[in-house]
C-alpha cells in the first residue's frame, strides 16, 4: 500500500508451514521498513513466526493472541 498503512496478511486456516512461508514471500514483494500484519490460526505460528523474524532481519514489532489465533505486526527489515 502507498498510504503507509500496514497490510494485513489474512492466513487464518493455514498450516504449517504455510504461514511462514506466505508471510516470506509477501514481505520479499514489500518496501523496506513497512508493516505487515499477519493473522493466522496454526498454533505452532507463535513459534515459527518469531524465529523465522530473527532469522532475517526483520522486527516482530507485537505479537497478540486472538480469539481464533494470533496476530502478528513485523516491520521488514
């Protein structure tokens, strides 16, 4: 987006590995230093997605639980 406004990134019903793998090739298309946010319901996503962050450079800048999953706000690095 052009606005500056964080995109969100709906992977909701995705296993893994899918929502890392989602979420690297959608932040590989992005802007450096933009916000993406990513949501998803895979319990194992509060792990992999915090090290698939500190892996490559990019800030895991909130993670949240939510009533189906998580949310995610990474800036990319």
């Amino acid at each position: 987006m052009t606005d500056g406004s964080p995109q969100v990134y709906d992977l909701k019903g995705l296993k893994c590995p899918l929502p890392v793998l989602k979420t690297r090739r959608r932040l590989a298309d992005m802007a450096k230093g933009a916000e993406l946010i990513v949501e998803t319901t895979d319990p194992l996503a509060v792990i992999d997605i915090p090290h698939f962050c500190s892996e490559n450079g990019h800030d895991l800048v909130a993670s949240e639980k939510t009533d189906t999953g998580h949310r995610f706000s990474i800036r990319r690095g």
